[in-house]
C-alpha cells in the first residue's frame, strides 16, 4: 500500500495527475507525517501542495460539513469520507483515490486505488 500511494504521490507531484482535495485530508497527512518529519520539512510539503498547479484545495465550510455530515448518515459513511463525496458531487468529479472500499458503495464514484501504469 505504501508503494502505490508514493507512486500517487509522485504522479501529482510530476503534474500527471490533476486532483482536487480539501484541507481535511491534508491535515489528516500532516497528523502522520509529523512523526517522521521535522515541522519545517512538513510545512514545505504542504504549502508545496497549495502552490501546485494540479492540485485545488476546495475550502470547506460549516454549511459543506453539515451537509455531508447527513449525507453520511444517509449513506452510512464516516464525515470525512462523505465529506469528499459533497466535495466530488460539487465539483463534477467520479475518481477517487483512495485505499477506503467504503467509496466502492457509492453510486457514481469509481475508487481508485493506484494509478494505471501506461
């Protein structure tokens, strides 16, 4: 599992990859990365992310989490995971990658678990 997120990782970072996300799972990453880095090292790669021009953070508001926070009790998902799916239906999006089969349920989402390899 580690291989196929770093391989992710380095699509997104080589800008193969156009991706949307929030600042949840960033601060979810920075809670991890903390313990194998120094905060210095940790700040540039997130403020790294925030400058890229493939990635968009979407801002997420108390409105967008109530909503999701319902979604997720319609769909019997964790806030965070039906947070991301509001964030998709906004944004038109149908992928995610993740490693969480809990996506595998959601009508109209394809799970992404590692890239295809050309």
């Amino acid at each position: 599992m580690k291989e196929r997120a770093k391989d992710i990782l380095m699509r997104i970072n080589e800008g193969e990859e156009e991706v949307i996300t929030t600042v949840v799972p960033l601060s979810e990453v920075s809670n991890i990365l903390q313990h194998g880095m120094t905060v210095s090292d940790l700040t540039d790669a997130i403020l790294g992310l925030f400058m890229m021009e493939n990635v968009t953070v979407e801002s997420v508001s108390g409105d967008l989490c109530f909503s999701a926070t319902e979604l997720g009790r319609d769909l019997e998902l964790d806030p965070n995971d039906a947070l991301a799916v509001e964030v998709m239906r906004w944004n038109d999006v149908k992928e995610i990658y993740s490693f969480d089969t809990d996506f595998d349920k959601i009508q109209g989402i394809t799970r992404l678990s590692a890239p295809s390899n050309p």
